[in-house]
C-alpha cells in the first residue's frame, strides 16, 4: 500500500486504516522484534547443532548473520569462497 497524504487528514485516515480496520496494536519497536528473531533462532538452533549460512553479501544477509550471531553469542569463523560470497560457520 502506498500512502502520500502528509497533511493531518492523512495521518488520520493512515491511523483509521492501520487501527481501526487493521487492528494493529501499535507495540512495535525495533528491540521486540530482534527479540522475537533471537527467540526463534534459539529455539530452531538449539544448543547442539552446527549452522551453516551461505550469504551475498546484501543488507538482508548481512542482518541475518548479525541476528544468528548475536542470538546464539558464537564465534564466526568466515572463509571467502568468491568475491561477493561467504561461508559463515557457527561453532
């Protein structure tokens, strides 16, 4: 959807929208969410499996490896298999 109605109008129709026939809570922020990955990373992981990640090296991968870092706290180590390319291995 996209929306460009600035004016105070359109913020009142975007929150109608979102609100009222959505019916978004309006409790997102950034730390519930990285909460929510690192939760399911645990939990999909565990604590006894080996994981493999093949990355682009785009945003997306970069936040994923970020996130599975962070979530199973491991050491990466990082091996080049082509230029825009990487092999990450969490032991």
């Amino acid at each position: 959807v996209q929306f460009h109605d600035l004016t105070e109008n359109g913020r009142k129709m975007l929150h109608a929208f979102l609100f009222e026939i959505c019916g978004l809570q309006g409790g997102f922020t950034l730390e519930k969410r990285e909460q929510q990955c690192n939760d399911y990373i645990r939990r999909t992981v565990g604590r006894d499996k080996i994981v493999l990640m093949l990355v682009s090296g785009g945003v997306d991968s970069a936040v994923r490896a970020a996130l599975l870092h962070k979530a199973l706290l491991q050491v990466i180590t990082r091996r080049e298999c082509r230029a825009s390319i990487s092999i990450l291995i969490f032991f």
